[in-house]
C-alpha cells in the first residue's frame, strides 16, 4: 500500500500543530513546530489568508489523515464504513481510527511514533490473543490481548522501549499490564476517549459536499 515517505516535520508545520510522527525528537527543542513555527516553503512565512469554509474542511482532514497515518483512498474507506454505521459519523470515523492496531500499539507504549508503531506492526513484532499480526490496518476488537512477541522483546529498540513502558497514558478503554507487556481491549473507544484536537464535524461537511 502507498505511504507518505517524505520529511514529516513537514507535516506538522502545515497543519500548524504537533502531529507527533517523529516519537521522542517532538518532545525535545528539536521540533520543527517549536524552532519553524509556519508553514513550509518559499512562501510559508506570508501573510496568511483568511481561510474559506472549504479551506477549513480540507485542513480538518488532512490533519485526521496525516496524524493516523493513512492514506486519502483508505481514509475514504473509513469515512464510508463510518456513514455506513448507526450513529453519529463523524464519531464512528474517528472510533475506526482510534480501533487501529498500530494506534494501539503507540497508546500502549510499545512504540514512540504511530509511525513507529506501523513499521513495528509490519515486520511482526506483535500477537493478538497468541497469534502474529502483522496488519497495521488491523481492527482490534473487545476482549483481544495485544502482547509484544517473546522474540521481539531481546532487540535493542524493544528493549529500549519497554524499559519506558508506563510512563505514557493509557487510554480507558485499554488496559496495559507493564509486566508481562500485553494490553488488552476492555471496551471501544468513545468520543471521549478521543483526545485529539479533531473537528470531526468538518471532515464530514467535506465528503458531504
């Protein structure tokens, strides 16, 4: 599947917010944000323009898109899905977002990026409920214990990042044991659970046009 293989500091000065693709360096002076806080480009630092409505709705999506890491035809997908669903859609998108397994992963602890988090995914370093999945796409579902493989755990960097394991906030409807380094789904997430600066309402307005 396609991915966005440029400068993500990039990304983050556009949507003019931290969109923390970049694991420890966005907690550091370092951030692109905190030393280049406009927009990138010959023309980053003009005057900006008063957005249109459209302008809006566009940011509003390009920001949900990038911070999850998922590319315009996929993100439609789950846009579909979310219409597709009892309820309100633009919670049930972020929801889909959120169930994720390399969203997880980064809530977890288990990874310092999602973008991390993806290539961990990929080249297999997790089981759920006892068996590897190497999906990033992967949607977990209540009751699934998602556990770092006793293989995995020997490696420099998984090492690394158990040894920090905890330090993080664990959302509510997940429950990390630091111990054994497993977490386990105890309920999907809700909009409150959502703690991301999302204007979900605008993405919507967007593919509603």
């Amino acid at each position: 599947m396609a991915r966005y293989t440029g400068p993500v500091c990039r990304l983050c000065r556009r949507e003019g917010l931290k969109l923390f693709l970049k694991g420890e360096r966005c907690y550091t002076g370092k951030c692109a944000i905190d030393r280049r806080a406009y927009a990138p480009g010959q023309h980053g630092q003009a005057r900006a323009k008063k957005p249109t409505e459209y302008g809006l709705q566009l940011r509003e999506k390009q920001k949900a898109r990038r911070m999850y890491g998922v590319m315009e035809k996929q993100f439609r997908h789950y846009f579909d899905e979310a219409a597709r669903r009892k309820g309100v859609t633009g919670e049930n998108l972020l929801t889909l977002l959120e169930r994720r397994l390399d969203n997880v992963i980064f809530h977890l602890g288990f990874a310092s990026s999602r973008p991390e988090a993806r290539q961990l995914v990929n080249h297999g370093h997790f089981t759920i409920n006892g068996k590897k999945v190497d999906i990033a796409s992967y949607s977990v579902r209540v009751g699934e214990i998602i556990a770092v493989k006793e293989g995995s755990k020997s490696s420099p960097r998984m090492k690394q990042l158990l040894e920090n394991l905890g330090s993080r906030t664990v959302p509510g409807w997940i429950s990390l044991d630091a111990n054994t380094a497993a977490g386990t789904i105890v309920a999907l997430p809700t909009r409150e659970d959502i703690q991301l600066p999302i204007q979900e309402h605008l993405i919507v307005e967007k593919y509603s046009r």
